[in-house]
C-alpha cells in the first residue's frame, strides 16, 4: 500500500484490536486488513457525518492523546 492509495473501509475493527488507536478495517489483496484511522483521510464522495468523525479523531490524535 502507498500513500494517497484509495481504500474501502468496511468497518471499525474489533474493540480487542483498539486499546491505544483506533483501527479501520479496509479491504487489501483480498483479505482484511487493520489500519489505524489516523492515517486514512475520506475522499470528498463520503458523508459529512463520516468527515467529521474522521476529522475529530485526527484532531484528537494531533493533540496526544490516545485511547487507554
């Protein structure tokens, strides 16, 4: 995967998988695959109420802070 790849994310993963970051569960080479929120950004296409949950946690991710 490379920076600016475009991804489908099919779901948040397991809350097992996010103690410290929250992970999106994307489809990659046919499987699924965790990737953590903070380094996925929505294309223009997605729902304002999803580019704001993404933009919430990114600021929130930009000021330290972390699940615990």
């Amino acid at each position: 995967m490379q920076t600016g790849d475009e991804v489908e994310v099919l779901d948040l993963a397991d809350t097992d998988d996010c103690m410290h970051e929250m992970f999106a569960k994307i489809q990659w080479e046919n499987r699924g695959l965790a990737v953590p929120l903070s380094q996925l950004q929505p294309i223009d296409s997605v729902d304002e109420n999803t580019q704001e949950a993404v933009a919430d946690w990114h600021y929130w991710v930009g000021q330290g802070y972390e699940l615990t």
